[in-house]
C-alpha cells in the first residue's frame, strides 16, 4: 500500500516535470508570496514581441544594452518609476535599483520581471495595468544600463551583453 502511494507521488512529479519542459514556458512567481503570477492579467498588447517570447522560454532580455532599446527603456522609466527610484535608480521613497544590494532576488532578470510585473509591498504595486510585458523588458534593460556595482556580477547579461557593458557614470 505504502509504496503504491509513493510511486504514485513519484508519478505525479514526472507527469508535472514533463509537463512544464513540454510548454517551455518558465514560471514566474510573486516575490512576496511566492504564488504563481498570471501572465495574462494587465495589458494585452506587447505580449507577443520576439523579446516577450523569447523571455517567457528562457528568462534572458534581449534588450540589455542594446542600444535601440534602451532610449525607451529610459523614458519608461522616467514616467513610471523614477519618482520612486531616483532618476539614475539611486534610491528615493523606494530602493535602490542601480547596485547589488536587493531586497528581492534581482541578481537574475526573471526575478526583476516578477517584482516589476507581480509587483512588492508598500507602495510598489503590479506594474501589469501600466506597462506592456515589451515594455517592462525595456524598463528592466534600462535598469541593468544604470547598475553601477562590479560587471563581473551581472549574471543577468549574456557573454556578449556582458561585453557590451560598462558600468553607468553618466548624469
Ligand atoms: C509609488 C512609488 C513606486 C513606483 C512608482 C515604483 N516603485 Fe518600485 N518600489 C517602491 C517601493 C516602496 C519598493 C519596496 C517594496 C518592498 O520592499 O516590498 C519598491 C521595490 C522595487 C523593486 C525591488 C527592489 C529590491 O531591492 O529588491 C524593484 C525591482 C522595483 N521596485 C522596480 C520598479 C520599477 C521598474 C518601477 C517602474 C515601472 C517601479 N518600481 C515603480 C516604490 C515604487
């Protein structure tokens, strides 16, 4: 009896393991709760550009430090987060976006995703009503443009982002 109903858990966890490699779809969970985020709430547009699909398979931006990207990644942040944050993320009524101390687990952008999108506490709420999924990957882009700390610690950027990438002095 006993060892039916531990194959049956063992079953189960194959069924869901395959099920989840079958989709390709990366889950992305509330960083305060930790409950699975509902990719179809908020806005619909912007959810099927080559960088919202390429995301959603493999959690890598493929906006950072592109430099066609990154102009509307930085208006997207001035109108929708930098009375928060700081005009270069240094930190204002929230924390700072642009080093690597986090409060949530920012040192991957599937985690930055899940914070901009499910949102936090206080007043940092789900940014889904405000922005398109292609927008908060250009918001984010912006994000990892403005990181001051060391690059060898920027394991959000590919090899060749990565080399692309000189930390932010600018205004
Ligand atoms: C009304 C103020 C406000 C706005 C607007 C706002 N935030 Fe926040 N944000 C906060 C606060 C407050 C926190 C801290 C929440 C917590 O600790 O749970 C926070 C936390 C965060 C964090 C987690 C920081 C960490 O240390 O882990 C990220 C990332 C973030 N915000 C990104 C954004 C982005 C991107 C935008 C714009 C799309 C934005 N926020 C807009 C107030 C705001």
């Amino acid at each position: 009896m006993k060892q039916a109903g531990f194959k049956r858990i063992i079953c189960g966890i194959a069924i869901s393991l395959f099920a989840s490699a079958a989709s390709g779809q990366m889950v992305f969970r509330s960083a305060v709760t930790g409950d699975e985020l509902d990719l179809t709430e908020g806005l619909e547009e912007g959810r099927d550009t080559p960088a919202v699909q390429n995301f959603m398979q493999t959690g890598v931006n493929i906006y950072n430090e592109d430099e066609e990207a990154l102009p509307r990644g930085e208006s997207l942040f001035a109108t929708a987060c930098s009375a928060c944050h700081g005009h270069v993320g240094e930190g204002k009524i929230g924390p700072s976006l642009n080093t690597d101390r986090w409060d949530y687990e920012l040192n991957t952008d599937k985690g930055l995703f899940e914070v901009i999108y499910g949102g936090a506490t206080r007043q940092m709420g789900p940014q889904y009503e405000v922005l398109t999924q292609d927008d908060m990957l250009h918001v984010m882009a912006w994000i990892r443009h403005l990181y001051t700390g060391p690059a060898e610690y920027t394991e959000w950027f590919t090899d060749e982002q990565r080399a692309r990438f000189t930390p932010y002095e600018g205004e």
